[in-house]
C-alpha cells in the first residue's frame, strides 16, 4: 500500500530527491565523506550553498538588486530578526491579523519594545477568511506591513497583495513559497522556513532588498542580516546538510517545470480536493471559497468525534497526518510540491467511501 504523508510541516519530500540522499550519503562527490561530515570551510560547500542561491533566484525570478540569505531559527526566528534589522526609524510596525502565525509574529515583535497595530483581523470569523486594508496607509508612519501569504493553520492564502502606498511590504511565506507564483519584487522582504515546499527542517530563506541590508547596533549576531549578507550566510556553522537536500529540491523543482508548473498541479490537487469537499453532504471546507489555500486545506465534518474516525480510517488506509491544527480542529491535507495527484485522489476516494458508509 503507497503510504501518503499530508503533514503540514516538515512535509513529504519528493522521492527522487531522498532517494540521491541515500545514494549520496556515505560519500559526496566521490570524497569519501558524506556531507554529513564536511566542513562548511570547503570549496565543495561554498559550490552547494552558491548553486543553491542562484537556483532561488532562477526560480523565483528574484531581481539583483535582492539578496538572499540562510538563517537557522525558523520563521520564528524571523519574527525576531525583521523588527530588529528593519524596524529602525518608526518602531512601528503595521500588520493584518490572518491567523495564529500572524499573531506570532505581532507578539514577537511587541516583546521587543515595537508597537504593533493591527490594521485587520478576521479573527471574529475564527480567520475563515483573509483580512484585506480597508484604508490606504498612511505615509511615512510604519517601517513596514507584515503579511502571512498562506496561513498554514487557517487554510487561506493571498493571491492579491494589499496596496502599501509606499509602507514596505514583508511577505511570511513559510507555506506557500515556490507553491504558487508571486512576484519578487512586490515585497521589500520575504521569509521562509524550506521544512514544507522546499527541503526538510532547519534551514529559513530570507530575500530582501539590498539596501535595507544596514547594520544595526545592539542585536544578536545570529539575527544579524549585513553580517549574514557579508558572510554569505555563514558566520558560523550553517545547516549544512539542511542546505544541501534544499539544494537538491531546488534541482527536482527546475526539472519539475519550476514555479508555474507547480502552480499549476497545486491548483489541480487543491480544486480536485475542494470540489469533493463542496459537494459532499458530510465534510465542509472551512474557509470561503476565494481566500482559499492552494497547500493547506482544513476541512470538518462538524462532529468532532466523527473527524477522529476519520482521521482513523485515513490512517488505515495510509493517508497520514490528516489531523487538523488544535485551534481549528477537525482534519486538514496539506498539499505542498511534493505531494502528488495520486495522493489527493486517494484521499479523495478514501473520504468518498466514508461519507458513503456513513
Ligand atoms: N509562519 C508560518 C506561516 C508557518 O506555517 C510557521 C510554521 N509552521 C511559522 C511561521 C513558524 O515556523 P518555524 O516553526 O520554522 O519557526
């Protein structure tokens, strides 16, 4: 039975790309070291890391003018190192309520002193859709507006970004990067965690402009970005391995197509899915329909005990890690890259027996 994992993060990886690892393991590149060995201080690793970055910026089109960097810490460490490196002039900062990575990254940064105002929330609605700007921005007030693109938990994603009128725009897209086609330079900064579309944990991107690279005064060297930007991303030890298996998922994507190929299989594995959900009689999506999510799809029978028999019948069946985020509940699949049709469909024809023996 083929076992399908729909974990939200860390998430399935393509095969081909865990089958290199385990071919690669015991020695890379004929050195007879596995990577899980080598030094950064190599030039065999300075070639990984360099071919990954110009991988990134062939992928997402990312402009020159964009640096892009590693960083150890998740998109939780990121929450920290915007305010600290971009939060300079105002110590203010802008951001819409979308969900429960959103209201991190608000508490986050009002522990380190910023105050936060949230211009939106759908919190009311339990986020079952995105909050948009009802009112254009004031100018020269906020050193930047936080944005989640695709809200993991609550199943919702942007697809149009709100107008800044000139306040920077700062992209969390932890979820969707590289899943659906965004434009680089709409955003002043972009971060992301590669443990759900791109590689396996420990390793987060970030992509920002060149010239807000300035160095700051009084913050931790590890959350440093011109320190980071100097040191190619490695003023200490890095992740290597982590780095390496994103390098490698960075290959399968060219050689998938690259991101409107994969925008492209989202949006089928996502609508075969919500179509199902629409016209079932027993399982609903949660989230209206033109917000929704192409990687992150929560859905509920209403009955908490019957979602659980559910998830169980999933599980038999190998359709794994189908349980939904606590604070919603109920079930959610999580269809990033790597996740194939066939693994929808059968969670598709799967839920359909259920609902047909219920
Ligand atoms: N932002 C989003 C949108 C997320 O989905 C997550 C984690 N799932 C985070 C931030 C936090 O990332 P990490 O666990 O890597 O710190």
């Amino acid at each position: 039975m083929p076992v399908y994992n729909f974990a939200a993060g860390p998430a399935t990886l393509p095969n081909e790309v865990i089958t290199q690892i385990q071919q690669e393991l015991p020695s890379i590149n004929g050195s007879g070291m596995s990577i899980l060995e080598i030094s950064h201080r190599t030039p065999m690793f300075d070639d990984i890391i360099n071919t990954a970055k110009q991988d990134l910026r062939d992928l997402l089109a990312i402009p020159d003018n964009y640096e892009i960097m590693f960083f150890q810490g998740g998109g939780t460490g990121q929450f920290a190192a915007v305010p600290l490196n971009l939060a300079t002039e105002h110590h203010r900062i802008a951001l819409l309520d979308s969900g429960h990575w959103a209201a991190r990254a608000s508490d986050e940064a009002a522990n380190l002193g910023l105050t936060v105002d949230t211009l939106a929330s759908t919190k009311d609605t339990h986020y079952d859709r995105l909050p948009q700007l009802t009112a254009s921005l004031p100018t020269d007030t906020y050193d930047y507006l936080h944005i989640t693109t695709n809200n993991t938990i609550e199943g919702t994603a942007y697809r149009d970004l709100p107008q800044t009128n000139g306040t920077k725009l700062i992209g969390d897209m932890s979820s969707n990067i590289m899943a659906q086609r965004y434009n680089v330079a709409d955003f002043d900064l972009i971060f992301a965690g590669v443990q759900k579309n791109l590689g396996p944990a420990g390793v987060t991107l970030v992509i920002v402009k060149k010239d807000l690279i300035k160095p700051v005064e009084h913050i931790p060297n590890i959350l440093n970005y011109s320190l980071f930007a100097k040191k190619n991303s490695m003023p200490n030890t890095p992740p290597v391995f982590a780095i390496y298996a994103t390098g490698l998922t960075l290959k399968w994507l060219k050689k998938q197509g690259g991101v409107d190929e994969m925008q492209q299989r989202n949006e089928k594995k996502a609508s075969l899915l919500y179509d199902f959900l629409d016209n079932s009689k027993l399982f609903r999506s949660t989230v209206i329909a033109p917000d929704r999510s192409l990687t992150n799809v929560p859905f509920v029978t209403g009955d908490p005990e019957l979602d659980k028999a559910v998830i169980a019948d999933l599980t038999d069946n190998g359709l794994l890690n189908l349980k939904g985020h606590r604070s919603v509940g109920g079930l959610r699949a999580s269809l990033y890259n790597a996740m194939p049709f066939e693994g929808v469909q059968a969670l598709v024809n799967e839920l359909y027996k259920f609902e047909k023996n219920h």
